[in-house]
C-alpha cells in the first residue's frame, strides 16, 4: 500500500514521497523503509530524525521536515487504524470442528467458528461470526453474541451472558462462584451462589482473569470495558461502562465502579466499595471495605487518599529524620541559651 | 414451595400467611411476591419495609410486624439452605462422555459423570458421584473422593491426593512443581519436585488458584478449608482445617497455617511463616519470611503488625504535620521569651 | 543404590556404611534408613543427630561424626542431582494421541509425546523430544524447541518462539495481547497486538502465568530465566538471561530486567521501568513508571528504596511516637526553667 493510499483511507494529508511502498508496521526505532511508524509526542519527535521508517505518521504541529509523513489529529489512534489495515487479525474458517462437542439444543449462529475440542452445553447460543477457540468450555444456557472471540481454553460457566463483540482471552473463567460461606457447628457451609454474570458489548478480558457470579442477582461488566490479564472481580460487583482495569487488580463482592474509571494493576478493593465515575485508581492502592471514591478523583496508596495528600505524606516521611534532627538542635541551643541565664 | 412448608422444613416458626407461594429467592431490594429473602442486620431490617418480597427470614427479635415472616436463629445460614433446596445445583449425567480418555488402569466409581473431552491418566480413582468437568485433565495415580465436583478445565498433575466432597473451580491447578532451583555455574538448575499434594475433604478451591506440590514431603490443605480465586499456595505450605483464603493471595514456601485462621485477599506471606490457629490477616498485608503471627490475633498492614498498633500509626501519620507545626510554634514561642529575658 | 555407589556418581567422598542401600530421598525430619537427605545449614546440622536418615549429603566442614555421609561443596546442589537420580520424572510415551488435533502442515519432532485432545495448529513445529500435554494448545506458526514440556491445559497463541529445555506449567498462557486501546469518541479502540513472544532456552514457566506479546516488536524471556506461577509479564518486556521471579508478581508494558536478577513475589513494576542486572526487588514491592534501580541495588517498600533506607524508615516510624514524647517533653521542661527566670 502506498502511503498516498494509506493518507487517503485515513482521511489525512501525507507530505513527501506518496508513492513509497508501506508493507507494515514496525515502532520507531526498528521500522525500515517500508514500514510505518508514529510520533505521539515531544519526546518521540528526537526519535524522528534516527529513523529510518519509510513513513511517519506525526502530530499536526510537527516540525521536522524532508521526509515522508502523514498528519494526524491523534498519531497513535491513527497508526492503530493502520495496524488493524496492514496486519489484520487471522479470520478463522467458519465452521464445527469435528471434535468440538455441541449440544442438541445449543445454536450456532451464522459464520460461527468452534475450534478443536471444544464443548458448548445445553441451551447455549452463539450469535453469528463469533469466534470460539480449541478446548473453550460452554456451560449450559450461556448467550454469546454475535462478532466476538473466545481465545482457546476459555470457561464459561452455566447462565452467563456475553454481548456483542466481546473478546475473552484464554484461561479466562467467567462466572465461578462467588466466596460466600456461612459458619456452622465449626463448618464454613457454602451460600449457594445462584446468580448471574452479565458481561456487555465490545468488553475485552483478559488472560486467566476471573468473573465470579453473583450470589443472588447479578454481577455486571458494562459496555467496552477493558480487563487485564489476571484480575479478579468478585460476586456482584457492578462495573460501569468503559472502565479500564490493569492486571491482577482484585475487587472483593459487591463492589460498584463508575463508568469511565480508571484502575491501575495489583490494586485491592474491598466489599462494597463504591468507585464513582471517572476516578483513578493508583496502581498497587488498596481501598478498603465500603469507601467511596469521589468521582474523578485520583486516589493513591494503602489505605487509598488523595493523590496530593499521598505525595505530601511520601514527603513527609523522607524529610522527617531532617526534621526531627533540626528540632532537637533548636531544643538544645534553646537550653544552652536558658543555662547562660540561669544562676550557678 | 409455601411458606408454611418452607418453615417446617427448616424447622422454624413463620407468622402470616403460611400459604403464600415461594418460587425462588432473591435479594431483598429485588424480590417479588413470589421469593422468599432474608435480614441479617439491623441495617437491612430498615429495608424490611420496602421490600415486596413474599417472605422474609428474620432475626428472632425482629420487630417489623404485618407481614410474612419466618424466624431464624441464624438467618443467612437458614436462607443458604432454603437457596440448596429451592436451587438446587445442576446433576450431570452419570457417565464418561465418549470423548474422554481414560487409562485403562483408571478406577471409576459409581455415579460419576465425566465431561466431554477430559482425560484421567494411569492409576487414577475417581470416586462414587463425583462430577468432572469437560476439559478436566487427571494425571496419573491421582486419587479423588466421592461426591466432589470438579468444573471445567481444572488440572491435577500426578500423584495428588484429594478428599471426599472438594469443589475446584475451573482453571485451578493442583500439584505443579513448586519453584525451586539451585545455582550452579551461573544456571539456577531445577530442584527436582518429588513431593505430594493432599487435600483435605470438604475443600473449596476458586478458579486459577494454585497449589504447588511439595519438594519433598507433603503440600497440605486440611479439612473444610476453603480456598479463592488466584490464591497461590508453594510448596510445602500446611495449611490447617476451615482455613479461608480470600482471592490473589500467595504463601511462599513452607508456610504453615492453624486451624480456622482467616487471611485476606492479596495477602503476601513469606517463607516458613507460621500462622497460628484463629488469627486473622487483613487485605493486602504482608508477613515476613519465618515471622510467626499468634493465635487469634489480628494483623494489618506490611510488614504485618498487630491491627491496634496499625491504626496507630497510621493516625500518628496523619496528625504528624500537625504535630511537627505545633512543636515549631512552641519552640518560636520559647525562643521569643528568652530573647526578652537575654540581656540586648 | 549404595551409597558408594550414589557418592561415586556424584564425585564425592563417603564415610560410615558404604553399603547402605538406598531406595529414595526425604526431608531430614522424615528420612529413614533406606532414603537420603541433606544438610545445608548450621541449623540443619543440629537436626542430623535426631535423623533416622541412612544417608546425610553434608558440607565439607560437617563435623558429627559416626554416620554415613556423603561430602560435598554444594550439599543442596548435590542432592538435586541425586533426587533427579533416583525419582526420575516419568518419561511420557512418544507419539501423537489419536484424540490429538494436529494441523497438515505442522512439523512434529522425533520421539514427541502429544497427549490426549491437544490441538497443534498450521505452520507450527515441535522439537525432539518435547512433551505435550492433553489439552495444550498451540496456535499456528508456533515454534518449540527440542527436550521442552508443556504441562497439561497451556496455551501458546500464534506465532510465538520457544527454545530449547522450556518448561511450561498448566494453565499459562503465552503470547495473549497486550493491554493497549486507544480513546476514540468516548471509546477504547483496541491498538492491536501484532508483535510477537521470544522465550529462551532452559527458561521455566508457573501455572497460570501470562506472557503477553508486544504490541509492535518483541516480548522477550532470557534465557534460564525461571517466572513462577501467576507471575503477569506485560508487552514489551524484556527479561535478561536467568532472572528469577516470584509468584504473583507482575510487570507492566516495557520494563527492561537485567540478567540475573532476583525479583520476589507480588511485586508491581510500573511501565517501561528497567531494573539493572543483579538487582533485587523484595517481595511485594512496587516500583514506579520509568524507574531504574540500578545493578546490584537491593530495594523494598512501596515506592521502593534501598533496603537500608527502607529499614531505616520503619525503624524511624516505630520510634516516631517516643521521640515525639520526648521532644514534647524536653519542651515542657524548658517552659518551666523559662518561667522560673521571668519576672511575675
């Protein structure tokens, strides 16, 4: 593809050489001259002058001149449009493989691929064009919807609902059940957790990411939410639209999270958190058992505060032996003073 | 179900309308005239009011009269039971699907169900009624109990021992080596794992979770324990009977836990710790390597300390700028006196 | 095997009973007298008077004397190779399970072992005399060197490299997408994932471990570098030859390890941080975005510091609420001498 060609289906303008041959993409220290690359700030735009890329996409404003570049409002959404032009996702063959295990009653939508050795139980559906990969397990009375994939080896327990477009990555499992036990006679005895998963369109989750079912009711992921490798979300938890969660974050039951939130990795929350809208978890934070984080606020550290109020303490701490040494200074020349006017 | 049976078969007393109709339960801000919830707390006997729900199980001392009530000792346990009777988990089928392996040399009792696709290696027994989900892989002289239930994708490597009555979740993995290596000419060699894993009957294990086999000797989880999603146990952990684990914690190697301990989610504990039986980790603290935390005592923060002297702390943080201006104020307020008394 | 013999295979002197059949191995609290075990330690030596063990692997300076031992430099090292002797890992029988799936145009090596239901998809090739286990998945253009064994229920996505000797435990997952979207009109868009996984020779991978492909370029394992399990390794990490990392510990996107350092377990490493060679990161540390710690350095804590500085803080804070005391009370003392001298 010619990068006039590539400026065009991007709705851009390029300057330079329009007929240079682009075959892929590449990042900016290793692309070649047919290759394309971005610049998304400052710091990348010293990078433009080493490079040896065939092509460039770069901000408006950008400076450096005499070679091939396309401008864009946003580089890096830019360049991702061109990763998904150049190097599209592999498109399974539609179609059973002859190993996979379909129920009677479960149905297949239309340009439906199951790979090897998977298993879809009773009452399940699969909506059209949705990819399942080898040895994915689907229980029974699951819906999937159309335009998804399920990479190989991912669990669905029985009842859950995935809507359109949802990409689930392998070793996922999705509506185990959630921890409750109830003490009796010296025995934890199971709460039967007998309730939903809900997980709604264009969410990604990712590898060997857990969803447990709520106990009653249900636990929900809203629409395009986006889950890391590794996180744990407990039963009924309820999470908003287009929130990003890093790997290996854990939230405990019932814990609700606002649309558009924001959460670092390996954070903890505790039950019953309420993490409103647009708030931003720090990575590591841990949020104990029913705060609330304001909306939009940025929250840091264990137990979780204010990021300006973290770095103030953080602060505090490193000048704190300077602090106390001066104090004991200023003590002991106040004492040499008061001895100089005390009688002998 | 009506009420009035409900209440005779959990051999309780109801008030009102014994002939109302139970089809399900619900939670009680959701339940309709048809489900049955419950109050446990104060709190929610507020909710009481509002609630449409059918019937509700109640403390003994609840006093919100007029509608139909069933009276229990303990009422979240009391619903728990009603949920198993009026829920009551799926039965699989009995039989070995025709897709799945196994050995010739595998014992299968009576009443098992084994999924599509799950394979059980040489020398392995598989006790009466147990469920083993499709996917499942059994390695060779594996021994499981009766009455378990193993979901989909779980894996169990040679040689582990396991209970009568144990749920593992889908994607656990029971019996890896643990992580052991000894460095030789600048290459960590593998420490070979030749140990065992047993679990103890009546254990509950959540998805991905980890159980590592011993290097020698045993990894032991005791009787009634229960176990949640992503924990990770090393090698030679003995962990005691009705241990809770909640979701993403680690035990390193070695680490012994008492009897009805209760450790947090995201819990780090290091090497050879030793846990005494009831004592309590909160989330996310961590234990230093051979630390030993008594018995019954309740621990918080990193490296873990007695819950009292960590809310100490963490006040005495809090307040220490205002501490720190307060002893500046005095000093300056000293500092003017004796620069009066002081001779010009 | 005698212990003659067993001291002649290792290279080492015995003294006492060289006739001493030997039948196993065992930890020196449980060995009798047809196993060996080992001493490593000074306290370790206390508990070989107390061992039934009919063989001790001991330190050349081992001083107790009137039993059968063996000498050596490294006893541990010594004994990993006498375990690796006399407990040799099952040696799975070569060939491809009829329930296997494997695609036409993948290349399978002498003497490979694929277990039951695992699926080898187009263009991937596995090298001699590696295991497969049942239920792995190996996606197309899959490379696997020679000797290597995957456990039962991994998975290896498309187009990922794997050495010679690797060791893969259930459940982990290599080369799932990485963790990067791009906002878009109020939605993340996905930035697709088409770089690629590199693991080393000799390297060991956990259960349930992720190792992400690169967005663009490369996510690469050193090798001989042994990640336990649940470890998450982010795209576009670069780990050094014969890195140690610890269960539940996780890196985020472009973090740069050097060889040979140790990184404990739960520890977080924030975006495109570089930890130099030899460095040590302790458990359940977290290190910032863009951090370096430098060759050798020992760090701890949250932000992580030199482990003297850390220390030196904790110290500090138990010590805080007494030297305040202290100061308060050195103030005090100084009122009372000040208002003595001022006039009434």
């Amino acid at each position: 593809m010619r990068v006039r060609e590539l400026a065009q289906w991007l709705g851009a303008a390029f300057e330079g050489d329009g007929e240079t041959e682009i075959a892929g993409v590449a990042p900016i220290e290793l692309a070649g001259p047919a290759e394309v690359s971005f610049i998304n700030s400052r710091k990348a735009a010293q990078q433009a002058d080493a490079s040896a890329a065939g092509c460039l996409i770069v901000p408006m404003d950008f400076a450096g001149g005499g070679r091939t570049i396309i401008r864009a409002e946003a580089p890096r959404a830019a360049f991702a449009r061109v990763i998904g032009r150049l190097h599209p996702p592999p498109q399974p063959e539609p179609g059973v493989h002859s190993t996979a295990v379909i129920a009677a009653t479960a149905r297949i939508g239309e340009g439906v691929s199951i790979g090897p050795h998977a298993s879809v139980a009773e009452g399940s559906s699969i909506g059209a064009g949705t990819t399942v990969g080898a040895g994915c397990r689907i229980g029974a009375n699951v819906t999937i919807g159309a335009g998804g994939w399920l990479h190989a080896n991912v669990t669905i327990y029985d009842g859950v609902r995935i809507g359109r477009g949802v990409i689930l990555h392998s070793g996922c499992v999705i509506g185990a059940d959630g921890f409750g036990f109830v003490m009796e006679n010296g025995r934890y005895e199971k709460f039967p957790q007998v309730g939903r998963v809900e997980i709604g369109d264009f969410v990604e989750i990712g590898a060997n990411a857990c969803i447990d079912r709520a106990a009653l009711g249900v636990t929900s992921i809203g629409e395009g939410a986006k889950i890391d490798n590794m996180v744990h979300v407990g039963h009924n938890c309820i999470i908003g639209r287009h929130v990003v969660i890093a790997a290996q974050t854990g939230l405990s039951g019932g814990v609700v999270v606002g649309d558009y939130a924001v959460i670092g990795g390996q954070v903890g929350i505790g039950d019953k958190a309420r993490i409103e809208p647009r708030a931003v978890l720090g990575s590591g934070c841990g949020i104990l058992t029913s705060k609330i984080v304001r909306g939009g606020q940025v929250v840091w550290g264990t137990p979780a505060r204010p990021l300006k109020d973290y770095l103030t303490q953080l602060a505090n701490l490193a000048r704190l032996p300077g602090t106390l040494k001066e104090l004991r200074r200023e003590l002991a020349e106040l004492k040499r003073r008061l001895s100089r006017l005390e009688p002998a």
